[in-house]
C-alpha cells in the first residue's frame, strides 16, 4: 500500500475490518475504493489465471471447472457445459468469483501478517 498515510489494517473484535490512518478521508476513499470493487464482475477465465496453478501434466481446464464449480457450488458438468472459455456462464457467476477472489486476497494478507485477525476469530 503506498502512501504518505501508513496504515494498519486489522480485523476488529465485532468482525469488520479497520483501517487506521492518519485521516479519516483516506480511510474512507479506500472504502468506497473496496465497495465499487465488489460490484465489478470477475470472468472464470480471469479468475483462473489469478488463482488456478497450472501444473505441468494436469489439465489445467479441468482444474479450472473443478475450481469454479467448487466455489459456485455447481458441479463440474454444469461448468464444463458454459463453453470453453465459460462465455455461456450465468451473470451471477462473476459475482460469486469476484466475491472468490477478494477472499484469496484477504487469505493472502493474513498468511504475510499484514491483517491481523482477533485470537478470537472463529476458525472454522
């Protein structure tokens, strides 16, 4: 995060994460920065490149459909039968994986200690 406002983001005992800076006006522009994120759509095969390893000798299709159909909740034939770069997905779906993909992302700030989750943050 570059800017001449260090923040430190934590995950707050009521569960909603909070920005601490030294202006409440950059706390809220990244806000309204994470709330019109959210409501971009993600395309299957976007998420795929930023998500699914491409592993030499698997099929890295069948790794996306398996993903996909994992994080939407259909089953892999269903995935599979949106096409081959998934352009006959249902809308929903870039929904459902841009939601995917801010939760990687957050996953991914805990593990390098940058978001610090309360000690009594449930852990199922």
């Amino acid at each position: 995060m570059s800017s001449q406002f260090p923040a430190a983001i934590t995950l707050t005992n009521s569960r909603t994460l909070k920005m601490q800076t030294g202006r409440q006006s950059h706390q809220n522009k990244h806000q309204h920065q994470i709330d019109i994120l959210c409501q971009l759509p993600l395309e299957p095969m976007e998420y795929c490149r930023r998500w699914v390893t491409h592993e030499p000798g698997r099929n890295y299709r069948k790794a996306c459909i398996n993903a996909i159909a994992q994080i939407t909740g259909t089953s892999p034939k269903t995935v599979k039968d949106w096409g081959r770069d998934f352009r006959y997905r249902p809308k929903y779906v870039t929904r459902i994986l841009r939601q995917a993909d801010l939760i990687n992302q957050f996953k991914q700030l805990v593990a390098q200690g940058i978001i610090n989750l309360p000690s009594d943050f449930t852990q199922e």
